[in-house]
C-alpha cells in the first residue's frame, strides 16, 4: 500500500464542537487513479488536506510509503511532502512574475537533490509530455487557464513524487481544458504508473477513473 489512513476523526471547534470526519479508513495501492466524491461539505477536502499531511490537527493515524507520519514534526512532514507528494489544485499558485519553467523547477530547487542543470532538463521533459515545452519562456501569466494547470501539473511531477493528489483540479476549467487535464492524468496512470488521488464534484471526470471513494456526512460510503 502506498497510503493508509485508519480511523480518522477530525472535528472544527468554532465556537463549538463540529464532527467533521468519522472514523475514516482508507488505503490506496500503488499506481492507482483515484477519485474522492460526494457533496460539498462531506468532508473530502479535508481529508485530503490530511492525507497529504497539510493538516495535521485529527486523530488516528496515517502512513504513507511504509512510515507512520502521524506525530512527526512540521519539518520533518514538509520534506515528506516536497519529495513524495505532488499537488495540483483548483487554482494553480504559478508565480506570475516568473517563466513557465521557473515555476516548474521550484520545488526540485527547494529538495535540493540534483543539479539545476539536471533539474531544467527534467522540467522541460515534462513539460514536453504537457505539451507546454513551446511556452517554456514565457510568463505565467501569458498563459490561458488550461495552460496554467498543465504547467501546475509539470511542478507537481518535478521530484518524481510517489503520488499526486488534486483538489478540484478542474473546478475551474471550461469542458474542453477538462478533458485535456483528465487525459492527461489518463496518460500518467496508464503510460507512467503514477499514483493519483483527486478530490472532484465532476460525476463524469469520477466515473472513468479506476475507483470512486464516495463520501457523505464525514464518512466513506463506498
């Protein structure tokens, strides 16, 4: 198993007491393309904040890789997360006053395991996977929507991570640059055996990944 989570509970307090997960268990096997479902408001984005060791504030216990990371410290989790975990979010975070492959090579730069020349050629191969190697040079912000999450997807694959977890990745997308991202995701579970787990309100985008994780009310359902 890649990840394991075991009876999680998490609860907000404000002012009082709101259960938000209930012993939540789950396990995800290497390679496997992935998608959490449900309602807004289940709870499926904080799990997933939790899973990729974000938020640490819960109880029971989670493993990834075969090392139990509940209870580590908050440097000891960040260089988890920059090493095994690759993030794609609803919003791209790209730095607008940097190039496309800046912004792809910056958390290869933070790991600080190989070269920089080392690291440019690795971004610009995943770029060229992306389709994004033309617009290598140009500005974040010289790009459209679709464009952006693509180079969002390259930063994500930079350090090679054990898994890349989404969260609405194409929430912001318009039905064509949808369908360029899932196929793209396709392609990286089927060609690359890369691990994905994407959080989604999309009932089409769910239904054609390798398996659903449905969620109400703070538990897993299905």
């Amino acid at each position: 198993m890649l990840l394991e989570a075991k009876h999680i509970n998490k609860s907000f307090h404000d002012p009082v007491t709101v259960p938000i997960l209930k012993d939540v268990s789950i396990e995800i096997p290497k390679g496997q393309f992935t998608s959490i479902v449900g309602k807004s408001g289940c709870g499926k984005s904080t799990l997933l904040y939790i899973l990729s060791t974000m938020d640490t504030d819960y109880e029971g216990e989670l493993w990834i890789d075969g090392t139990r990371l509940t209870g580590k410290t908050e440097a000891e989790l960040a260089s988890v997360r920059n090493e095994k975990i690759g993030f794609v979010f609803q919003f791209h975070y790209l730095l607008n006053e940097f190039s496309v492959l800046q912004n792809v090579m910056l958390p290869g730069l933070k790991l600080g395991k190989i070269s920089p020349q080392e690291l440019e050629h690795r971004a610009i191969e995943h770029l060229r996977k992306l389709g994004m190697d033309s617009k290598a040079l140009k500005k974040a912000n010289q790009l459209s929507g679709g464009e952006k999450q693509r180079v969002a997807i390259a930063r994500a694959l930079i350090n090679d991570p054990l898994i890349i977890m989404g969260d609405e990745p194409t929430g912001n997308l318009d039905k064509k640059n949808t369908e360029v991202v899932f196929d793209i995701f396709c392609q990286l579970s089927e060609e690359y055996k890369q691990s994905l787990l994407i959080v989604t309100h999309d009932p089409n985008f769910a239904e054609r990944t390798q398996r659903i994780i449905e969620m109400e009310d703070g538990r897993v359902i299905q």
